[in-house]
C-alpha cells in the first residue's frame, strides 16, 4: 500500500480541511467558548455538524450505520482539528469509545451507536488512574452482584466526562492490578447511581473529570467484549486513540509551523523581514523536516492498524512519541520566533503550545512510548 | 578566625534572629514577592519584618554603599551572605527592576545627588521602576527605537508608545529610552527618569498566555519632563544623546540577573523532587531528568564562577548575553520536565488542588524568559561578534 492518501482519502482531506477551517476556526469555536468558559468545553452545534459531515460514525461499520473507514480517515479529520485546535469529543467519542463499542454485543452497538452517529451523544473512556498513563495497571474494581457488576474506584483525566452520555470503563473484574487479564470494560451511562466527576479545565480550555465510581451498580449488558476479556479491546482503543492523537498532534504542530512561517515574512527587524535571518531559516526549514517526518509515520501507524498488522502497536508508540517531539518543537519555536508577541493571550501561537501541553500527555506522553519503543525492541 | 568566617557566623546568628520562618519557605506566587513602591502593600507581618529588618540592615542591596542604603559589603562577603541566606532557604526581602537594572547603571554613570535620592529610594523600597526600553517596531533592534522627545529649553516634551512595560500599571517611575535626536541613531538617544504619575502617561495591561498581565502598553502624550530635578539631579542618566551607552550598560544587568546565575531554584536539580511529588518516575524520563541535573548543576558552577569573576572586573563583559542564554534555555527545559512529571494533574488550570494551575502558568511564563531582556538569538549574535569576533557577525 503506497503511503500517500488514495483518491478518496484525499477527497476526504480536501473537505475536512475546508470544513474545520470554516467551522472549526480558533475564532468561532476554542475562543469563543472559552471566553464564556462553557462549562462543556466544545460546541454541540458543531458535533451536529460534524455528524452531518458523517464524520461522528466514520469508524463505525457500515452494518450499524456508520461509514465503515479507518484509522488514516480518522487520522485526516484529527490532522484538521489539530490544526484549528477545534475543540470537540471526536478523539473520545467517534475514535476511542467507537473503537470499544465495535467490539460490544448487537445490544451495546444497538444501544449507544445510534446517539453517536447522529451526533446526538457524546463518549469518553475512563483508563488513567493517576497522573500519567499507566494502563499496565488497573486497579479500578469491578465486582460481581446479582446479575451484574458494582464498580468502585477512580479514574482521571476523563476527557469531557461530565459532558458524557456514556463512558467506557476499564476496570478489574479478576486478577491483580497489574496482571493483564481480569481485565473488562463498561459503558457505564452518564446517570449511573454513585458515579461523581469533579470536572477540571485544563490548561488548553478543555474539561477533564476525575470520576469516582463508588459502588455504581452495572447491568450485565453494559459489558462491553467478554469479562475478563477486556484487555484485547482496550489495547484496540489505545492503539487508536494513540494513532489518533498523534494525527491531531501533526495538525497542531501544523498550525503552529504555518501560523510561524507567516510571521517570519511579515515581521521587520534591523531593516530586513526576520525571515531573512538565516539563523531563523535553518531552524525552520529544520521544523518543516521533521513535521514531514511525524505525519509520515503517523500515517504508517494507522495504515498498520487499518490492516490488522501486529506492528501496529509499536508503531503507534513510536508515532505518537515523534509527534510529540515534533509538535513540541513546533510550539516552542513558534512562542520564541514570534517574540513578544508570542507571549499575548490575544495571538493564538500561545493556544497551539496549550494544546500540544494536554495532547502530550492524553495516552501517553514521548518519554512513556519511547519506553514501550525499547521494551518492544528487546532492550 | 579570619574575617570572613568571622561575618560568616555573624551573618548566620543575623538572619537567625530576624528572618522569620515564613520568609524561609519557597515563594508560592507573584503574592510573595515583595515589590515595593508607593503602592505596595505587605502580604502578611513576616514579609513586612523581613522587608524592614533588612532595609535597616542595607540587606535590600547588600553590596551597595552605604551612603546610597546599602551595607557596604565587599564581594566576597555578599557572597556569603547569599549562600548563608541560600543555606536557610530565606526569601528575597525585596524584589525590583531598581536593584537589577536602574541601580547598577546608576552607581556607574550616575552623578553624586541621582545616587543619593534614587538609590536610596530604591533601596528602602519607596520608588517601584519599571523599564521603557521596546516599541512595536523595535525589539530585537533596540536601537531603532522613535518616541520623541522634543527639547523646550527647561523641559522635553515626550511623545510615542512603549510596548511589553512590564508592571507599567503598577510602576512609579520609568527609565526610558527617548529619541532627542531624529538625525543619530546610535547617539541620539537620552536615558531618562520621570514619574509615571504626570499627566500623558497611561498604560494598557496586555494579557499573557499565562493568563496574568503583568505587562502593558505604555503611551506618552505631552508628557513634560523637567530636564533636572534639583541641584546635581538631572533627569537623564549620563549624558544627553548618549543614552544608549547607559541602556547597553544596564542590559548587561538585566541579562545577568534573567539568567539566574544567582543562584537560587533556576539553578537547581531537579530529579529528587520531581520522584518525590511524583513517584516512581517512568524510566526514560528518569533518564532525562538526569541529563537536566547534569546541564543545572554545571550551569550553577558556572553562575558562580560567573559572579565571582564579574565582580572583580575578569569576567568577559559580553559574558552576561551567555549566560543568559544558557540559563533560560535551561530553565524553559526545566519547567517542561516538571509538567512531564506532573501528567495530567500538572495540566489543570483553575483547580484547587494545583493552587489554580500554578505549575501550569509557571510554566508557561518561563517561555518569556528567552525572549525578555533580549532573545536568545539576539544573546547568541552577540556571542558571536564580540566573543567569538567571528566575520561578519
Ligand atoms: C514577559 C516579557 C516582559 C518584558 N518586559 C519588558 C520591559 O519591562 N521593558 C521593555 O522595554 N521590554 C520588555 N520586554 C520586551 C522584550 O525585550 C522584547 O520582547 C524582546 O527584545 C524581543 O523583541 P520583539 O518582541 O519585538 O521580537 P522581535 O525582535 O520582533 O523578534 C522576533 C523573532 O525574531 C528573532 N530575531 C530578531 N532579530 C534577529 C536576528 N538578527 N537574528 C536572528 N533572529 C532574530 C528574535 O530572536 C525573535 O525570535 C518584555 C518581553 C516579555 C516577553
């Protein structure tokens, strides 16, 4: 398979970038939402849009209503609301919690597919427990009662939980923390008895809750694949969540290289446009290099998983740990060659170095998959 | 017991009776930070002992002369007297752009009546100052600068915008630089000192990415200044037109004092603390944090070899623009590891239990520091010309 976009995914790429650039401008949506600090953290106009645009169902398969496509489709539209820093739960909702729902019954797919595809509900997924992401370890307990579960523990960094119809939870229904069976995951609805989120914003004005399930009763049909079967899915919602991130994480660094480029023609300094520097053109031409090289494996990454290869694992950690450095360099050379200026609220190169921040650490941050990078390499 | 062990221990039983425990703990926030000026108020009583115990002491500037509020300490005991104030964990008593900039290039080019009324301002903390130095079109070239000032005999009258003044909103008077002469560029510039509660001077904060504003807009609109204020006072520093050699001169300062060479957290490694906010740390950025440690503590080496040397003359003079480069490099890498560490929790902003996303702010405050006082491109241009004399640099 070449690893360029065939005629459709770049049809595809022609109009989410039409599409984000008009609606899901820093403008219209990350500003204006933020500046009346909604509480929900994006838009539910635009999710209705972006189910319009079929974008809210596109990893769904065609037989539950979706469009049947993949990883590099989901990848385009991410790279565009990278780009735009448009808030939204497409990363939560149409990739993560998607992800995990093609795995769950005809009566779980029947149940909250539906709501999602029509871009009537939104969906996250619980993993973190703690500060970093540690998803070896899950200590979250599912018991058995009755006919079902009762779910006591906590997670964090709940993208938008609080705004959540739903949250696929991964919890312990055998075994130890740490083991890597006894794992099973929940769609665990928004009005669960004993679940409570203390919602936080984030330094890139979206919400996170950290949720605490205590004692939340399941029914038995909110499990989502096999009980203790559960670790298969979620590496599943990993590897394209982190394949996913990665895609946004090229589009930040993007915007923030062009938003870059534009101020080094434009800016004058000692008589000449800072961009004449060479100092500042080796460094840039240098970010372009490696903004190429970040998108080209994060296209490999989601190629491997749209083919069920085994590969697909390591690569997405290494995708996911080169855009990091990508897009970091990225924000931090856009902050620094706009000078001052780059300091202010009012210009928006400070937003792409906010987001980059809370992007680096949602599943994983570089210095996590550089790690898996080694242990998978045998060293 | 020689001399300086001698001050060493006096100093110690000093500061054991009159900095306060409170004052020994790390600063938290700009609230700790005491500024002074004619609108300052203390946070609590201890900040207000410690500010006045060393004010009466001439601890607020240690190594002034006396007559100017100082303590007439000679070098080598103002460094003891920072590492006796280090080895306590003793706050600064005062913090201001007096003491790291306008202090130092008055005490060089100053004349005997500036010394005696502003430093001794400065040093009691009566006077804040903050600085007029860039313009929307000129940063980077400085000197390119145009707010006028037009000469009417007793007085100028002064007209054109600052930008990035920080504090500008909270300052009592400005040292700026101002175009006396449209026709020279590098000798047409007078550094002048006026009050920033006369009439045409107002300020506009501008919004960080931090979400403070601690900088402004600064706009001068016939503003008058007097061209003396009294015997041996005038109100420019060295010589009208040549300000430019006092502005270079405190640059120097400023640079010195941005790269943390002091001493003090931006020096400092970090790796032990971030195991134990953090816990068991993941191994490759276990492995960085090491690489940091090595980079902050050669770099505190050099801070006080740096300082040591400066002080008696055999520091390079272009040496601060290095040092500045270095440390704030250094200290932006700093805060990136500690938001590493922190995950996802070190990314809450409003949040009580980040004390409203101090880590976050703090962090992002620090990407200023390699673009305040000087980029660090513009550091290693310097660098370049008059250290390395390479061509055509
Ligand atoms: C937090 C903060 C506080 C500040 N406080 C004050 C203050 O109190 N008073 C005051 O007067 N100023 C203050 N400044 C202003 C500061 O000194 C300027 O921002 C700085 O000098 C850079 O100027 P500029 O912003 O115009 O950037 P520009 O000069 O426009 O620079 C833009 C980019 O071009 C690069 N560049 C420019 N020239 C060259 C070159 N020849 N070679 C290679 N690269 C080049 C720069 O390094 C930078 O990356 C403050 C700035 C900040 C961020």
């Amino acid at each position: 398979m070449p690893l360029y976009y065939d005629d459709d995914q770049a049809m595809l790429a022609e109009t989410a970038q039409q599409f984000m650039a008009e609606e899901g401008a820093i403008a219209k949506q990350l500003r204006h939402w933020r500046d009346r600090d909604c509480k929900d953290g994006f838009g539910h106009g635009l999710w209705k849009q972006f189910a319009e645009m079929g974008f809210t169902g596109m990893l769904v398969g065609e037989d539950d209503g979706g469009l049947g496509m993949g990883n590099v489709e989901a990848g385009i539209v991410l790279e565009n609301i990278g780009r735009n820093l448009t808030p939204s739960p497409f990363l939560s909702s149409s990739v993560l919690a998607a992800t995990a729902l093609k795995h769950g019954s005809d009566d779980v797919r029947g149940r909250w597919l539906p709501g999602l595809i029509e871009g009537e509900k939104v969906y996250t997924v619980a993993i973190d427990e703690g500060a970093k992401h540690r998803p070896e370890t899950i200590a979250c307990k599912a018991e058995k009662s009755g006919n079902g579960f009762r779910l006591s523990g906590k997670k964090d960094f709940v993208v938008y939980g609080a705004s959540s119809e739903m949250i696929v939870v991964a919890a312990r229904t055998s075994g130890d923390d740490s083991d890597s069976d006894g794992i099973t995951l929940f769609a665990v609805p928004q009005d669960a008895d004993g679940m409570s989120h203390d919602s936080v914003r984030l330094v890139d004005s979206s919400m996170a809750s950290h949720v605490t399930f205590d004692g939340v009763e399941l029914d038995g049909d909110a499990v989502i694949g096999e009980v203790d079967g559960g670790r298969d899915v979620l590496n599943a919602m990993l590897m394209a969540g982190r394949v996913g991130a990665a895609a946004e994480g090229v589009g930040v660094a993007q915007g923030a290289m062009d938003m870059t480029i534009d101020y080094l023609k434009q800016r004058k300094q000692f008589g000449k446009l800072i961009g004449e520097f060479q100092a500042l053109q080796h460094r840039a031409a240098h970010l372009y290099s490696e903004v190429e090289i970040a998108r080209a494996v994060t296209i490999k990454a989601a190629q491997l998983l749209d083919g069920g290869s085994e590969k697909a694992d390591f690569m997405a950690s290494v995708a996911k740990a080169k855009v990091a450095k990508a897009a970091g360099l990225a924000v931090k050379e856009g902050v620094q060659m706009h000078g001052g200026i780059g300091m202010t609220d009012e210009y928006d190169i400070g937003l792409y170095m906010k987001r980059d921040r809370a992007l680096q650490e949602f599943l994983g941050d570089q210095y996590y998959h550089a790690g898996r990078v080694a242990e998978m390499s045998g060293y | 017991m020689s001399d300086l062990e001698s001050f060493r221990a006096e100093t110690r039983q000093w500061l054991e009776a009159n900095c306060p425990p409170e004052m020994r703990k790390p600063v938290k926030d700009e609230s700790d930070v005491y500024w002074g000026g004619r609108n300052a108020t203390f946070k609590n009583d201890a900040q207000k002992a410690w500010f006045e115990a060393c004010r009466d002491k001439g601890y607020t500037v240690p190594e002034w002369p006396k007559e100017y509020g100082g303590a007439g300490l000679s070098p080598a005991e103002g460094k003891v007297l920072r590492q006796e104030m280090a080895r306590i964990g003793a706050r600064q008593p005062l913090s201001s752009f007096g003491i790291w900039m306008l202090g130092p290039a008055l005490l060089h080019f100053g004349t005997e009546g500036q010394k005696k009324r502003f430093l001794n301002e400065i040093a009691s903390g009566e006077i804040r100052w903050c600085q007029g130095y860039s313009e929307p079109g000129s940063g980077s070239d400085l000197v390119s600068m145009q707010t006028f000032g037009e000469d009417k005999g007793d007085h100028w009258v002064v007209n054109g915008q600052k930008i990035w003044t920080s504090y500008a909103d909270e300052a009592d008077w400005i040292f700026c630089l101002v175009r006396t002469d449209k026709q020279n560029k590098y000798q047409g510039i007078t550094f002048m000192l006026f009050d920033m509660a006369g009439s045409g001077v107002s300020t506009k904060p501008i919004k960080l990415i931090s979400g403070n504003s601690p900088f402004c807009e600064t706009f001068f609109d016939d503003v008058e200044v007097p061209k003396s204020y009294g015997e041996d006072c005038p109100a420019y520093v060295g010589e009208i037109n040549r300000g430019w050699d006092v502005a270079k001169y405190l640059l120097g300062h400023e640079r010195e004092m941005i790269s943390g060479a002091g001493g003090g957290d931006r020096t400092a490694a970090i790796g032990a603390a971030m195991k134990r906010n953090a816990g068991e740390l993941d191994p490759v950025l276990r492995a960085e944090l090491a690489q940091f440690d090595v980079d902050a503590l050669a770099y505190s080496a050099m801070g006080e070899k740096f300082l040591d040397e400066l002080k008696v003359g055999k520091a390079h003079p272009a040496q601060p623009n290095m040092m500045k480069y270095a440390g704030t490099e250094l200290n932006k890498r700093r805060h990136e590891l500690m938001m590493a560490a922190g995950g996802s929790r070190a990314l809450e902003w409003e949040s009580e239990e980040t004390g409203g996303g101090k880590g976050a702010r703090g962090w992002l405050r620090t990407k200023a520091n390699s673009i305040e006082g000087g980029t660090s491109e513009v550091m290693l241009n310097v660098i370049s010309k008059r250290i390395l004399d390479l061509p055509g640099a």
